[in-house]
C-alpha cells in the first residue's frame, strides 16, 4: 500500500481517494485536539470529502458528543480501545458519513502510569458499509509513540491517516 508519494502528502492521497469513492470522513479527536482534522482540511476541495471533527477532550465531552457510554469511561477509562472504538462509530453514525477516525491517548508530559505510560494512543476507525451488507466494521490500533507532547500529537495524526488509507484499501480489495 503506498500511502504518500515524494511529492504527494497522505492527506492528499486520501483525499483523491475519497473524492474518487464519493466517501465523506469525519473525526472524532481526543489527543490531537485538531490537528488531524487541521491536516485533512490543509488540502484545497477538502470540503468534498471532510464533514466536520469534534474535539471531545473531556469525557463528558465524549459522552454528550459522540456516545460514548459511561461504561466504557467507568471500566477502561477515556485512554482505552473500548473508548476510542465508540468515539470513531459514534462520529461515524451521528455524522452519516462513510468514514470516521478517532484518536485518544497521553501526549504527556505527565499523565502516564506503569500501565498506561506516556505516548500511549489509540486510533478509531469507523467505515459505514451499505444497508444490509454486514460489512460495517470498527477497528482500533494501539501504538506507543515516543517523543515529547507535540512529537506523539504529530505522529498520531500521521499514523491515523495511515489507519484510514490501509482500511480504504481493506474495502477496495473486497
């Protein structure tokens, strides 16, 4: 899968990808606080394709915005792969479009624990399949990412454009 030319940035090529698929995204941000939805909308005609991104920092936030159960919240809390799976499909239904990515994690510097340590993050990605085909599905990454709090921002958002290239893919090759 090539997800990026020398010349062509990942948000580019995703965005002809879904300009030729007539697809539309939306986001659903914790960690990245905009800035995955920043670097979609970078490229000129995002419109076609981008529908709009909710910073849900807070999980109140997460529950009033996306529908993220306070079970979830309760039991494996707002860092968790239960938690960044509900903010990608609840992005994805509210806002009826064909794709969602979510990102939650700890960009640090503080906040980390033994067991979930600085740099830890998961990436959401919710696709809408037609009515009726079963072919609907939500899939998480895990990752832990090095560097200080700007460096896990930015290499979340890269990794989360690459999680809806690769997923694009998925449904193409199907």
């Amino acid at each position: 899968m090539d997800t990026s030319t020398d010349t062509e940035p990942i948000e580019a090529t995703l965005g002809d990808r879904l300009t030729a698929r007539e697809e539309t995204v939306a986001v659903a941000e914790s960690l990245t606080g905009g800035l995955l939805c920043s670097r979609l909308t970078d490229i000129p005609g995002a419109s076609a394709y981008v529908d709009r991104a909710v910073v849900t920092y807070s999980n109140r936030s997460k529950q009033t915005a996306l529908g993220v159960s306070r079970e979830a919240l309760d039991a494996h809390g707002a860092v968790s792969e239960p938690v960044a799976a509900e903010m990608a499909q609840g992005m994805r239904d509210t806002a009826e479009t064909t794709w969602a990515i979510s990102t939650t994690g700890i960009a640090g510097p503080t906040g980390g624990t033994d067991e979930k340590p600085v740099g830890l993050v998961y990436i959401g990605v919710a696709y809408a399949a037609p009515w009726g085909t079963d072919e609907s599905f939500v899939r998480v990454t895990r990752h832990v990412f090095d560097g200080d709090r700007t460096a896990v921002k930015s290499t979340t958002a890269t990794e989360a454009l690459t999680a809806l290239a690769r997923a694009i893919d998925d449904v193409a090759e199907a």
